[in-house]
C-alpha cells in the first residue's frame, strides 16, 4: 500500500490517467491521506510506437533557377497538410528555366506572370517582334498556387513544358486551398492558366483584317493588360501540359470577364493537351479561341458555365472525355462559338468529340449542349445523361438552320449538318425548340439521321461515389462508331464513352476526388486537399 498527502495529490495525474480505474481513486473527501491500492502486478506491455506525422514541413529556402530575376522566398504558409516554403515566382520569365519539385515547397503566382514576351503573330521577324523562345519547364508533382487576378500567361513564341505523371501531376490551385478553407462549392479565387499562340482565328480584333491571317489577331478574354492570339501557323506549338490539375480558377476581372481554368488563344496543333483536368472553375472548365487543338483525356468537373466552349473558328478534335456538372451550378456542357455578325468568317468552327461522358447535374442551365454560329460540330461514341429527374434540363438545342442543316461547302470552309453517331441520350427532356426557328422535331430528326443513335437511351453507368460515369452493359452493348474516319487523330477503343470499365479507369491516380464524383480511389485524394508525397 503507498500513502499520498492530499498536499500532493487529489486524484490521478494527467500522466497517470491512463492507468487509473473507477475503483481505484477513493475520495479525499475533507481531510486526511489519499489511499490508493496497488493492483496485481501484470506483464509489461510493449510500448506503442509513436506515429509518424505525415504534415510537411517547409523546404530549407528556394532553388536557383535560370531566369536571372530569380524566385523570391516569401516566407512559409501553413495549411491542414504541413507547412510550406513559399516561393515566388518572377513577373516574367526571360530565360527557359525549370521549376523544380522539392519537398515542403510550393510555387506563387502572384499577378500576371507571363513566359517570354509576344513574338507578334508570324514564326519570324516579318512582324517586327522577335521570339523569345522561352520555356518553362515545370517539374512532376510540382504545386503553384495563386490568389485574386493572378494568371500564368505563356505568350506567343514561347513555351510551357507543364509534363506531370499519373503518380505526380501538376496541381494549379489557390491559396485558400493549402490554408484547407474550400469546400465542394468554393470556386473563383485566382485567374488560371493562358496559351497563346499562332494559329488561325476569327473575329478579328483590327477593323479591316481578314479572318484566318497573319493580320488577324484578338485580344485574351479577362485581362487586365491583354496578351495578343493568333496568325496564319496552324502547326504552331505553345508546348505540352499532361497530367494537370487546375483546381478553383476563374477570378472575375475588367469588365465582368472572367477567365477559367484553361484558356488557349489560336495554339496550334504542335501543341500538347493529354490527361487535363478542371475542377470548380467559376467561369468555362476550358475555354479554346480560334487555333487547331488535339486533346485526350480531358476532364471537367464542377465548372460554373460552359464546361468545354469553343470559340472564333477553332478546329478540335476531343477524345476519352469526362464532364461532370455540380448541382448548384453550371450553365452548359457545351457551348460551341457565338451568335454574331460575324458567322460567315472563316475558318469555320470544325468540333469533334469522340468518346465522351456527360452528365448534366446543374438546377440553373437552360440546355446541356448548345451549338450555334453556323458552326460544325460532331459528336460520336458517347453519352449524355441527365442526372436530375425533377426538372429536367434539356439535353441538345441546335441554333439557326444554317448550323443544323447546312450543305458541306470548300469555298465556304463549310463541314455540313451537325453530326451525332452512336450518341445516347438519357434526358428528361432531349432535345428543345431554338432560336433562328428551329423546333425541337427538327433537332430530333437531325439526330435520328445519324447511325446508332438512342434519344430513349437507359443507363446503366456505375460509379465510385457522386456521380456515375464508368460503363455498364447498357453502353457496351452500344454499336460503336470508327472515328478514324474523321481524322487521324482518332484511334477506335471498341466502346462508346469515356470509361469502358473499371479496369480501364485512365481517370485513375492523376485526378481529385469531390462530393460532385469520385474519380478514383488512388488518386491524389480530395480536390479540397494536397497531396502529401
């Protein structure tokens, strides 16, 4: 028996709580000794190993990179997931030069950081600007983060090499995102990611220029001191972004313009866009003006207007493509070019889209695709779905006849008709009467001309959490279309949508997870968080 003064002890310590039973501790009631009795002795038990913390800790100071105005140390930022070097970047960048992935250390943009300077709208010195044949290159697994207005912008002559891996991509994101402040609806808190580059547009900004020429320039959509697009280089390349996610863009600029999470001004085809994602973008998930643009893989999540718009001419060719709305937002799927004065330039707008999944959740849009401007638009082995059944939103809208039913022209770089093969439909509603007078039955009988199509389609899509969009027997009982019949671009996966089945889940690894949709259950975790390794 040991004997404590109460002048020493009322009770267990906070150290020896642990050990301390309801019959071990009597009362000390208003005076005297504290009687505490041993209890049978037991064997030692192995101490528990103290776990490991998996927070990061900061990175010692910043690399030495190329760019002779260097990266500035800015302290550190701490967040749910450790605490972070902060380095950053310069306004621009006069040197290739290659931002490293170091441990405990995360990238700032912080403003307009453009890449180079305009190298003008031709390949020479013909235009008076000289390239700068800046590349940054940015390491696998590397994060930059940004708030308010600030945007990357890589201009015309010069080059992103933004090449992440499915184990490490690269995660654009925003500052409330290190600090763990987002939630499933945060969206709008920085700019996003610019290419500029020097293939043909339209809708020229110089009164007089002819559409799809060197003197055909525009002028970025959002910013404050805009970076100049286009020219007369199809072939152009403004570099290669793979395995990316762009996470919380779309900061509100001059004049209520808003960029998005990726926004490409007339980037040629040497240009690179494979395993991309955009997830809670205020404004457009992508946003593609003019240029010619191959891109696979390509995944938009929780945009707050269009999901994929295409603009002033643009030729695009689209395969294995994921768009999910979130149901408090959200506008269209697609919106493809504008109703203008300037319908007839050319190039004319030439979209193809080949093993898509859509589904449209969002309470506020009038129509999940749109295609207007006379534009020329196809769309093959895919599907779209609904996921509402209270109000539905309709499905297709087709506006002006021209857009629906034109005749393939060569003077008038004219496709013809609108073209939907082996495209299911699961929509309260399919198709709606549009502007220009054309009713929903002709919309329909457009559809229905195409092979293999289904506007009474019934899904069987399955899921890993939120929304479903992996392929049940339903889909893969579907005849599939060849699109290498459209262009080379295209290869034939023997399926219709994006995801045959689990096993095939190319989403898997690289993307981020949401209440909107689970994409993987390997992956870099939830968009609301960073990766830790």
């Amino acid at each position: 028996m040991i004997t404590f003064h109460r002048s020493l002890i009322l009770g267990c310590s906070a150290i020896a709580l642990a050990g301390c039973g309801a019959d071990e501790i009597v009362s000390p009631g208003t005076g005297g000794d504290v009687i505490i009795n041993n209890p049978t002795p037991s064997p030692t038990p192995t101490p528990t190993p103290t776990p490991t913390s998996t927070l990061v800790t900061p990175a010692a100071g910043c690399p030495t990179i190329a760019d002779p105005a260097g990266l500035t140390d800015a302290g550190t930022i701490s967040g749910p997931t450790g605490e972070y070097r902060v380095c950053r970047l310069p306004a621009a960048f006069s040197t290739s030069s290659t931002l490293p992935r170091i441990a405990g250390l995360l990238y700032q943009i912080d403003g307009q950081v453009d890449v180079g300077t305009d190298g003008g709208p031709a390949p020479d010195a013909s235009d008076g600007a000289s390239d700068s044949n800046v590349v940054l290159t940015i390491e696998p697994g590397v994060i930059l983060f940004a708030s308010g207005s600030s945007f990357l912008n890589v201009n015309r002559g010069n080059d992103i090499a933004a090449n992440g891996t499915a184990a490490r991509p690269i995660i654009f994101t925003s500052r409330d995102n290190v600090l763990g402040l987002n939630n499933a609806n945060s969206s709008g808190q920085w700019g996003g990611v610019i290419l500029n580059g020097r293939a043909p547009v339209t809708d020229c900004s110089a009164t007089g220029a002819t559409p799809g020429t060197v003197n055909c320039e525009r002028l970025v959509e959002g910013a404050t001191t805009p970076p100049r697009y286009g020219g007369a280089t199809p072939g152009d390349s403004s570099g290669s972004m793979t395995f990316v996610q762009i996470r919380y863009s779309g900061f509100i600029l001059s004049n209520g313009d808003e960029l998005q999470s990726l926004t490409t001004g007339g980037v040629g085809s040497g240009t690179t866009f494979n395993n991309v994602m955009s997830y809670n973008s205020s404004d457009d998930g992508m946003e593609f003006f003019g240029g010619v643009i191959n891109g696979r893989r390509i995944v938009v999540v929780g945009a707050e207007d269009d999901s994929l718009d295409t603009d002033t001419g643009v030729k695009a060719n689209f395969q294995e493509v994921i768009v999910v709305q979130r149901a408090s937002a959200g506008d269209t799927i697609i919106e493809a070019d504008s109703a203008n004065t300037l319908e007839e330039n050319t190039p004319r707008q030439n979209t193809r889209i080949s093993n898509a999944t859509f589904i449209g959740n969002s309470a506020t849009g009038d129509q999940l695709i749109r295609i207007r401007g006379k534009a020329d638009f196809t769309i093959v082995n895919s599907i779209l779905f609904d996921q509402k059944t209270a109000a539905p939103t309709p499905c297709l809208r087709i506006d002006g006849s021209d857009t629906l039913n034109r005749a393939a022209s060569t003077a008038l770089d004219e496709a013809g008709p609108v073209v939907f093969n082996s495209f299911v439909l699961d929509c309260g509603t399919d198709f709606r009467d549009s502007s220009g007078g054309v009713a929903a039955a002709q919309i329909q009988a457009r559809y229905d001309t195409g092979s293999n199509n289904n506007s009474g389609f019934t899904n069987s899509l399955t899921g890993l959490g939120g929304a479903p969009f992996i392929n049940g027997a339903n889909e893969n009982g579907v005849t599939v279309f060849d699109p290498t019949a459209l262009s080379s671009f295209f290869t034939s996966l023997g399926y219709i949508g994006a995801v045959q089945n689990a096993a095939g889940n190319w989403a898997e690894t690289w993307t981020c997870n949401s209440p909107t949709v689970t994409l993987g259950t390997a992956n870099t975790g939830a968009c609301s968080s960073l990766p830790t390794t």
